[in-house]
C-alpha cells in the first residue's frame, strides 16, 4: 500500500515496522490512518508473541524432559516443548527410524511386481514439529562450517555427500 504513494521499503519487517512509522507523515488521512492502525495491530501481536515466548521458556524450565532436550544441537524451548506436548516420554517408539517415520521423515515407498522404489519423504507426521525439527538441523549445518569437533566433521561431510537440503532433513 505505501509503494502506491511512492514509499518502498525493503522486505525486512523490523525495517518496514520503524520506517513505514516515520513515513507516516508523509500519506494522505485515510491511508495514516489505516498504516497507523495496522501498526499498532503489530505491536500488539509483537506483545502477545513476546508473552507467549515467555510461557514457552518457563515450561521449557520446567519440565525436566523439555530440559535435557535443550541440551540436543538445534534444539531451543520451542522446540523441546512442542516434543513433549506431541510425543510425551517417546515410548511409543522403539527406536528412531519409528519416530521419524511417525513424523514424516522416511522416504516413502512404492513396491510393484517384486520391485521396491522409494520415494520422496512421506511427511505424514505434525507440519509443524517436522519444520522445527528441520530448521534445527539445518542451524547445526550452518553451525558447524566454523567448527572442528567430530559431529560437525560429520554433519559437513554428510552435507557434501547428500546435498543442503537432504543433510538437514537427516541431521
């Protein structure tokens, strides 16, 4: 809306928030209004964002489970949280490949005539835990390229066999 007025902003939300406020001035009634309106609706989903985030870490704290997985790489409050509210104890699971495969990250597989082919990864589990999971490993692989220690070796060394996108689905 404010480019129609000759105001362009780069895509930053942190940059559009301060600058389109200082820009205020410069729009006809209606549109100060209607920007200034949805400007404070912003500040007030940024308070209830900060409240929320604040109720995530105290659980987080909490809970001792939620506890030893913040220690995991690429695991933070929410994450942990979101696992235990989702999975509980985990044992409904006997091992790994059950829980990966519960949340979608398995290749799925298409057997005809004696021949087994596999897919592309099913992502039958929670969009939501899978995508927190996900953007957790691939912190680890943006992580380890300054490192040296043994899964950092690991985890740029599978990034160079499997590629970006397939490293941090595995890592």
């Amino acid at each position: 809306m404010l480019a129609e007025f000759g105001i362009v902003l780069p895509l930053k939300a942190a940059t559009v928030r301060r600058r389109a406020g200082e820009c205020l001035e410069e729009l006809p009634g209606w549109a100060n209004t209607v920007i200034g309106d949805l400007l404070s609706e912003i500040g007030r989903l940024d308070e209830r964002i900060a409240h929320y985030d604040q109720h995530i870490r105290h659980i987080a704290r909490q809970d001792s489970r939620a506890q030893r997985l913040t220690r995991l790489n690429g695991v933070g409050e929410t994450t942990a949280t979101c696992l235990v509210a989702m999975i509980g104890n985990g044992h409904d699971f006997d091992c790994g490949r059950q829980f990966a495969a519960w949340l979608g990250l398995v290749p799925g597989q298409y057997s005809s005539g004696g021949k087994a082919r596999l897919g592309r990864i099913t992502k039958a589990g929670d969009p939501y835990l899978r995508s927190l999971l996900v953007m957790g490993a691939r912190a680890v692989l943006a992580a380890a390229k300054n490192k040296t220690d043994t899964l950092s070796r690991w985890a740029m060394a599978l990034q160079q066999r499997r590629g970006y996108w397939k490293a941090g689905l595995r890592g």
